[in-house]
C-alpha cells in the first residue's frame, strides 16, 4: 500500500486510457483501499482498484466468477461486475519504477447509497434485505470455486481462533460477557456446521456494502470476504452488522430473517446456530480490536464497528440461547425446539414426592438439564455448560458412533449370555487386550458396584478369607459391603464412624497432605510400607487389598511412585489378592496409559472397571486371571440378567472404537499436561491454591487458607464452583475436606475450553471472597 500511494494520478490516468480505453476524472475514494472513481462522461461512471501483489489472482477470479454467475442468473442487482482490459484480461498489472508491482481492476460503479448513509431502516426494507441475501444465497448455492475453499480472520467457521484474545480485554465485565458469548458459539453452533448446507457466500453483507435506493436494496459490494462456508453464516454475518445500533436488535433480525426465510427456508438446525453464530461474529469483531489495539491503538479505520459491538454484545448477554432463536423467528413459523416437560420447582415437588430423599443434587440453584453434546450439557433454555465433571461420558455426550452402535444393536438382537452371540467373546477379546497379561478373563454386569462385589468374591473363594484392607477416604460402592469397605461412607454423614472388624484401613497415599508430607525418604515406599504395618496388626489372614489406581472421591489424590509396587508386595507375601478399582479413571484418562495402575509398573490380580466403560450405558466389568476365575467355578453359577449383553457389547465396543480412532488416550495427555500447567500458572498468581496435581484429564486443585498450615478453604471451593457454573462451566468439590476441585471432563475437551477455563478461574480467584 505504502508504494501504491506513491503512484501519481497522471500515472494512474494513463492506465486507464491504455488498458481499458477510458478517459476520464479520476477521484481518490476515502478509506484504507487504493479505490479512484472514474467518471467518463455524465452518468458513466467505474471503479479502479489498485492492489499490492498480496491479494492472490485466483480470489480475484473467485470474484469474477462469483458476480457473472449472479449477473448471469438475472439477479437483479447492481454488483461490481469486473470489466476486462482491452487483452481480455480482469488484471492489469503495473510495474512500478522501484521495481514493485500493483494490480488495477476495473469495476462497473453500483447504483444506490450505502444502507449507513441512507438512513432507512423500515420493516419493508429490512425483509427486502433478508429476500435479496437468501436470491444471493440460492444462486451460489451452484457455483463452486476452488479459491473459495480458504479460511480468512473474518471465517465465522474459524472465530474461535480469535478465543484467546479475550485476555487482551481490559475491563473483567468485557471479559466475562465476551466469554459467555464465545462459548454459546463454541458450544452450540461449532458442532453443528458441518452437517449444514454450505456454499459461496458473500460473508460480508455489512451496512457499508449494501446498497439501497427507494427504500430498496439495490446492490451489493465488497466480494473480497467471499468463501465457501455453511450458507447461514451469510444470515448470521448480515445479522450481527444490522442489529447494531437498533432500538430493538432481535426485531430487525427477525424481519430480515422473514424476508430470507420466503426465498431459502431455515433448517430448524440452521434457525438453531444463527443466535450462537451471530456472537461468535460479534466476539470477533471485538476480540480483533483488542488485539489490534496493542499494534496501534490509534489507527483510523480498525476500531470502526467495536464499540457499536460491544454495545450489542451487551443487549445480548441477557438472552438465552432459546429465547433469541424464538424472538429471530417472531415472523416465521419455524420455532426452535423449547425444553418440554415440567419446569424446575415442578421437578422438585415431584422428586420430593416420589424420589428416595437420600439423593442430594448438584448445585445451589439446580440445573434441568435436557440434551448432550461433546463436552457439553445443555439446560432447558438451551444454555450451554461445559462439562468438566462426566467421567463417564467418556468419548463426549451423546457420541453418534455410541449411539448408533447401540440403536443398531438394540435393534437387531438383545439376549443374555446364556445363549452364543458374536458381541460378548469379540468384545471380551478386545478388552482383555488391552490389559497386561495374565488379566484375560472377563465377567460382565451393571454397575461398579456390582463389578467390585463380584471381585470381592473372586478373591475370596479364591483364598478362602474375607477380611480386607482398604485405603483411607476410598468409595468402592452402594452395596452393604462396599459401603462397609468405603471410609469416605462409613466414616461420612450417616456412617458407622469406625470400620467393621474385617475391614482394615490403610493410609491414604497423599503427597500433599498425609502422613508422610514432608519427609526426605522415598513416600511412595512409605505408603507401601504403611500397608505392610496394617497387614501385621490384622489377626485374620488377609483376602486381599481393594484400591482405586487414583484416588477419586479422596481428592484427586495421585499415588507417589513406588506406592503399589510395595503394597502389592505385602498384600501378596501375605496371601492376599490385588484388586484395583478402575471404575472411575480408567480407559485411557490417565493419559500416559490406557489403565491408570499401569502407571506404577504394577499387574493387579483383579480389575474392576465402570463408568466410562459404556459412555453412560450401565455397564461394568470385572478382568482377572485365569486361576482366580477358575476357582470361582466352584458348582455355584455366576449369572447376572444383563451383564454383557449384545447391546452393551456393541456399546462397549463402540467406545473403544472412539478412544482408538480419535487418539483420546494421546490427547488426555496432551491436553492434561496444558491444562496442568496453565493450573500450575494459577498457583503462582493465587495464595489460595494449595496444590495442583493430575494425570491426563484427571486432575485437582486444592484450595487453602494457608500454605502452611494446609487449612482448608472448604466455603472458598464451593463458591469457586458455584461461580464457575453461573458462568457456564461445571466443576464439583470432593476430598475429605471438600477443598478439592475435581476436573474429570469427557476426553473431547479441546484446548480453547482449557484456555478459556483457566481464564476464567485466573478471574474468579481474584475477586473470590476469604
Ligand atoms: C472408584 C469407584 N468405584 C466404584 C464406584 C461405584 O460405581 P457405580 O456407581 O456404577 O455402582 C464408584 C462410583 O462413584 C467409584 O467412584
């Protein structure tokens, strides 16, 4: 541009005597671009643009193309049709004396005045408007052009890259509304896109390229956005400019949107994203602004629309997703799906009278949830909230490849294992391969509780016994046994307060906070030892050793090296069998291996796994050896209704199919360690963190009052998470002290909620009240 402006206008005029024949007044248009008027004679005026040789010949073909395909279809508009120079060609190129080189392209001149000069802004126009974009839209629906297969900053599809720009925004206020608006986008437009239509789009109807004569739109400008994107990112673009500045912004959406919606009808998915695309769009206007304004905060042209922006952004915060997509489709008779049913203290009056009482729920002001997606739940006014709590549904909510395995297989065939069927050995065969031998034989049943009732009794038909040692702070079940093998129940609100007399306790192997905090000696080994020093006060000979691989409900408690290898080594010198409890990390959570234990070198004689087992569907399992399964063959048989049925079978199987075809294990590790380390960042900033700690998408953050004395900041934690739901994201407390907050999210996060997560916690810890 720097040496465009060095081109004097005589220069300029005689191009345009010797490439296209014109003579004529040549004017300087204002604005950043190199754009004259031409005025050949009364009435016949053009447009020459001048380029640097930045701007690739094929989207200038793309351009070309776009407007005769619309001009050849009769549209009926006025459009900057490229006229072709005395060769033929729709560049001229100038080789300027330095050396450089620039690019001239003559324009037909538009009719009309820009819609923002005009000043009209009546119902008729703003439906004539929706009706011109929707003919655009149909006519390029049959044209293709590879150049149009691109991504630039302004790509609606792609706003999410301009996410992390919301930490260059000053105000805290901007910050959080800016936020929200990018993650409704994120959540509730980005998964849906590529199963829309798509097509050419012009991509930049704003107020200053449309326009309008009579209360007409007459023409249209500026095809240099122009790409292939999913056709309603037309409507969302034209929409997020022409509700700025409006007294009632959804009614002109919604008159737009009426007159679009004669020409090319709405999908009912279409309707859905168009209020999520249109604050992705307006996320990105500002978003840039903050980005550009640490480049220049002073230069003329960048800042246009930002303020107008934010001024929407903020009429918009108050809305729901739902409600927009009902008030933009006020003058159609396409409506987005409303939650149905009843409504939130309807749901409590009914869970009052006919729901066992001893079930707690989630969250100060409870949430009716109606629908899953990915990492998300959405509410019933369609309000996104990123899961950072469902371990269970592992490979995302609702994952399609899951659900139809189930569907299909439910369809088909659905029996128990007393008859042969593919499903049961083919997904047994592929579970026990994912364990180290000798883990090869498989039970199969509903729940984990049902999973380690089972294993308590492979282990005790196996040895004979039946006392036990467990770790401190554990949950292992629902079941009597389990809640008597479970410290976090039977030492909890409502338990007996002491453990049964086959029941041994052994320290929890906490780094931050247990007995061995502090000391030089090797911790893990201590801990293994400390199981050692129970099994020596314990008069009975033991069965054997029941623990999680990672602690959950403890805390997010992960063991020191060393800790299994030793305990395995005491429970077994003393006859005992290994159990490990899986049900809540494993499956490739743990990031560096596919089971948690596998981490500290260690083979368990029994594992015992659930929840993410089925993605939500009640299934669990039990692997151990061959000789311990052989000894549970003892006359008695072990059946369970349900357990490996086909359906769960093909379920399961479906789930490995995801781990493996989108690498989640590798991405657990990946992604844990970013958000690791952005957690450990955290710490640094914020006194109140006590400890960070995880593996793989399993991880923790303790909050204290004091880092020295380890006081623990209970109250502080709940209203971290009550504050991070009002926000849109989903987290729980857990630990012995309930100061843990625990992330266990569906493996599908991806790093902008990891980014935008620790945004959020970086500004929550700094207003957090003591
Ligand atoms: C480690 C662990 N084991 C077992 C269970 C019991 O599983 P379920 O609720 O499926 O019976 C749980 C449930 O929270 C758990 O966290």
């Amino acid at each position: 541009m720097v040496i465009a402006h060095s081109l004097p206008e005589d220069e300029i005029a005689a191009l345009c005597v010797q490439a296209y024949g014109l003579h004529g007044e040549l004017e300087r248009l204002p604005g950043e671009n190199l754009n004259y008027l031409l005025s050949t004679a009364p009435g016949e005026r053009y447009i020459l643009k001048l380029a640097g040789d930045e701007l690739p010949a094929d989207v200038i073909q793309l351009e070309y193309m776009m407007i005769e395909h619309l001009v050849s279809a009769g549209i009926g508009l006025s459009l900057p049709r490229i006229l072709p120079n005395r060769d033929g060609h729709i560049e001229t190129r100038v080789d300027l004396a330095d050396g450089m080189k620039l690019r001239a392209r003559l324009l037909e001149f538009v009719d009309g005045a820009p819609w923002c000069q005009a000043g009209e802004s009546g119902p008729d126009l703003l439906r004539d408007f929706g009706r011109r974009l929707a003919e655009i839209d149909r006519t390029l629906s049959s044209l293709d052009h590879p150049a149009a297969h691109r991504s630039h900053r302004w790509d609606l599809t792609a706003a999410n890259t301009h996410r992390e720009k919301v930490a260059l925004i000053e105000d805290p206020e901007r910050r959080r509304l800016v936020e929200r608006a990018f993650h409704v986008y994120a959540a509730c437009a980005l998964p849906h896109l590529p199963e829309l239509p798509h097509s050419i789009i012009h991509s930049d109807a704003n107020d200053e390229n449309v326009m309008v004569e009579g209360g007409r739109v007459v023409g249209l400008l500026d095809f240099a956005d122009s790409l292939y994107n999913p056709t309603i990112c037309e409507l969302a673009v034209a929409l997020a400019y022409a509700m700025l500045e409006r007294t009632e912004p959804l009614e002109t959406g919604a008159q737009i949107l009426a007159g679009y919606h004669e020409v090319r009808p709405l999908s009912p998915t279409e309707l859905q994203v168009l209020f999520p695309l249109i604050s992705g769009r307006l996320c990105t206007t500002v978003a840039v602004a903050a980005e550009r304004r640490t480049i220049d905060p002073d230069h003329p042209n960048w800042y246009v629309t930002e303020s107008r922006a934010w001024d929407l952004l903020e009429r918009l915060a108050i809305l729901h997703p739902v409600q927009a997509a009902d008030m933009l489709s006020a003058h159609i008779d396409l409506k987005p799906e409303q939650g149905s049913g009843s409504d939130i203290p309807g749901l409590l009056r009914d869970r009052k009278a006919y729901i066992g009482p001893s079930l707690s729920i989630a969250y100060r002001e409870p949430l009716k949830m109606v629908r899953g997606l990915g990492q998300y739940l959405f509410d019933s006014e369609g309000e996104p909230y990123l899961d950072l709590v469902n371990n269970v549904c592992h490979v995302g909510h609702c994952h399609p490849h899951v659900v139809a395995a189930g569907q299909g297989q439910m369809a088909r065939l659905n029996t128990n294992t007393r008859y042969l069927y593919d499903e049961l050995t083919a997904y047994a065969a592929r579970l026990a391969g994912t364990l180290p031998d000798p883990l090869d034989v498989c039970f199969f049943v509903n729940s984990g509780s049902e999973a380690n009732e089972l294993a308590l009794r492979l282990a005790e038909t196996y040895t004979g016994r039946s006392d036990w040692l467990v770790v401190d702070n554990a949950y292992h079940g629902n079941t009597s046994r389990l809640v008597a093998l479970s410290p976090y129940k039977f030492m909890g609100p409502g338990g007996k307060g002491q453990p049964e007399p086959w029941v041994h306790v052994v320290p929890m192997p906490d780094g931050y906070r247990g007995i061995y905090r502090g000391q030089d000696r090797q911790v893990g080994e201590a801990y293994g030892d400390a199981v050692g020093e129970v099994i020596a006060t314990v008069e009975a000979p033991i069965a054997g050793f029941l623990a999680e691989s990672l602690a959950g409900v403890g805390g997010q408690i992960i063991p020191p090296p060393g800790y299994f290898r030793r305990a395995f080594e005491h429970i077994r010198a003393a006859g005992g069998v290994c159990i490990i409890d899986e049900v809540q990390v494993g499956f490739g959570r743990a990031g560096t291996h596919f089971w948690a234990f596998e981490q500290q070198g260690v083979v368990p004689d029994i594992v015992v796994m659930g929840k993410p087992i089925g993605n939500g569907h009640p299934m669990a399992a039990v692997v151990t050896t061959r000789p311990i399964a052989e000894a549970f063959a003892s006359g008695m048989e072990f059946f369970s209704t349900f357990g490996g049925n086909p359906v769960s079978c093909a379920i399961g199987m479906a789930v490995l199919d995801v781990i493996e075809q989108e690498d989640l294990q590798r991405h657990a590790l990946e992604l844990g360690s970013h958000f690791l380390d952005g957690l450990r960042a955290l710490k640094v900033r914020h006194e109140r963190i006590g400890d960070v700690r995880g593996t793989g998408l399993f991880l923790g953050l303790e909050l204290v009052r004091d880092r020295v004395t380890l006081e623990p900041a209970a109250p502080e934690a709940s209203e971290l998470v009550e504050r991070m739901k009002a926000r849109g994201v989903l987290l729980s407390t857990d630990g012995p002290l309930h100061n843990v907050i625990k992330i266990k999210p569906p493996m599908v996060l991806d790093r902008q909620d990891v980014d935008m997560v620790l945004r959020m916690l970086d500004d929550e810890l700094r207003i957090l009240p003591a």
